[in-house]
C-alpha cells in the first residue's frame, strides 16, 4: 500500500513539472496573450516582435524567447516602456478610424499579432483581441508615443563633445554669458562681469557634460511651440551647439526635441556658481 502512495506521490509531482513546463514554454511562445487576470490586456513578455512605424520611419524589433535581447540591438528600456503602457491601459470602445502618424504591430507568436495607432492623444487598436477599444492617453503615457522617428534612440547624450569656452543662457533676468579667460572663467550679466571660482566651473563641466535622455520629441510629426529660451556652447575650435526650451523639453534639432534627466538642474547650478 505505502509503494502505491509513493508511485501514485511521485506522478502527481511529475504532472506538476510538466505542467510548469508547458507553461512556461507557451510564455515563450507568447501563448499568454490573455492569461492573466484581467490586470494585463496581454503580458509585455509574450511580445515577440515590435512593428514601429512613424512618419516615413519603420522600426521591426524581434527576439526567439523573453530571454533573448531584442534585434537589431536597441535599449531594452525603451520597448518595454510602451509594451507596459499598451499592456495596462484602460481600454474603451472607440472607433478604429485613428489617423495617426504613429502606427504600431506586436506579434505574439506567428499569425498572432495585434495592430494600433496613436493620433496625439488617442491610442486605438485596430486588429487583433482588442480591436475597436482604446484610450485617451494622460501627459505622461503620450511621451512614449510622441518620441515618433526617435522614441529609440539610446539614453546617453553628450552636448559637450569637445571642451566649451563660453556658455551664453538667456534667462529670465536676461542674458547670462560665461566665458574662460586664460585661466579665469568669469561672469557677465546687465550689471556686469566677475571672475568665478574656476574650481566650480570644472566640477559642473565635470558633473554634467554627459546627460541622459529621458524620451524624445518628434517635432515635425508631433509640433511643440514655445520653445524662446536659448543656451549656446561655444567650443575651443570654434563650433557651437545651440538649444533652446521650452516646459522642460530642449530641442537640439529642427525636428527632435529631448527631455533629459539633468539639464535644468545643471543650468540652475550653473548660473548660481559663486564669484
């Protein structure tokens, strides 16, 4: 009698591995699109490739399992942001006729795949489980989608690739200018100039010549007004980098403007470097 408990004990627990095997292989395979209780409209692990398309911009990002990395080679970071958007999204029934210049695919497993489309404000799917229901985006979720041709590009970001030697901000109380002579760095406002404290100068180039993108803008499919506030770097060959800003977003080209992790900051610090 206890050998039959032992035999019937060790199938129970061997229909218990495979079960989790099989589980974990339709993981993979992308086969819980739906299994997950409501919180999830699908697992952002079970996507297996990513169509992106914006402008006259297509992206395809594929992996074979959750565990590979995605190709070609991108930050993790910025897929798994809007996969976790998508995934979790109020959704309500609206109509599937979105005009919009961002237009996106993800495929679970082959012939298994949903489609959207993001207008500014409204992301809608199209084709799939979901089809005809969406939601208006809040100020925060439409960042993602707004990054349009360069919602992926990597997070580092060097504005200063070769040594400044005048900075010029224009700021609310008018024109700061910051300029290195001989050994000096020294200030110049309305009221006049002053040396500063080299020391601090080289700290803050130091701090933070390298920043971090947080998400980008495409301005050309994505417009954004306001932007008056200008920053110029002149280099010690002579080029410059101009910016300007506007409600925390610095535009560093005619069509992209970034928001970063510490430019703010830095030209906060920067204006208040003591004399």
């Amino acid at each position: 009698m206890k050998k039959n408990n032992r035999q019937i004990l060790v199938l129970i627990l061997a229909a218990v591995v495979v079960a989790g095997g099989l589980w974990w292989s339709m993981r993979d395979q992308g086969e819980l699109e739906n299994d997950l209780s409501g919180s999830f409209h699908f697992h952002p692990d079970a996507v297996m490739t990513l169509d992106w398309r914006a402008g006259d911009a297509e992206f395809e990002f594929r992996r074979k399992t959750r565990q590979d990395a995605w190709t070609p080679a991108v930050e993790a970071a910025r897929i798994q942001s809007k996969l976790n958007i998508l995934s979790t999204i109020a959704l309500r029934e609206m109509p599937v006729d979105v005009d919009g210049p961002v237009t996106l695919e993800v495929e679970f497993s082959p012939g298994n795949s949903w489609a959207g489309a993001f207008d500014g404000e409204r992301f809608v799917w199209t084709k799939g489980s979901m089809k005809g229901r969406g939601a208006v985006l809040d100020e925060l979720n439409r960042r993602e989608f707004t990054g349009g041709r360069f919602a992926f590009e990597a997070k580092a970001w060097q504005w200063c690739p070769k040594r400044p030697k005048e900075i010029v901000i224009e700021a609310e109380t008018g024109t700061i200018g910051i300029r290195q002579d001989g050994i000096d760095w020294k200030r110049k406002t309305a009221s006049g100039e002053k040396k500063l404290d080299p020391t601090a100068i080289e700290n803050w180039l130091g701090r933070y010549c390298s920043d971090r993108i947080v998400r980008s803008r495409d301005l050309e499919l994505f417009p954004l007004s306001g932007f008056g506030r200008k920053i110029v770097f002149v280099f010690t060959d002579g080029t410059t980098n101009e910016f300007s800003m506007t409600d925390g977003w610095v535009r560093i080209s005619k069509d992209q403007a970034i928001e970063t992790a510490n430019m703010a900051k830095a030209l906060v610090e920067l204006t208040s470097i003591p004399d």
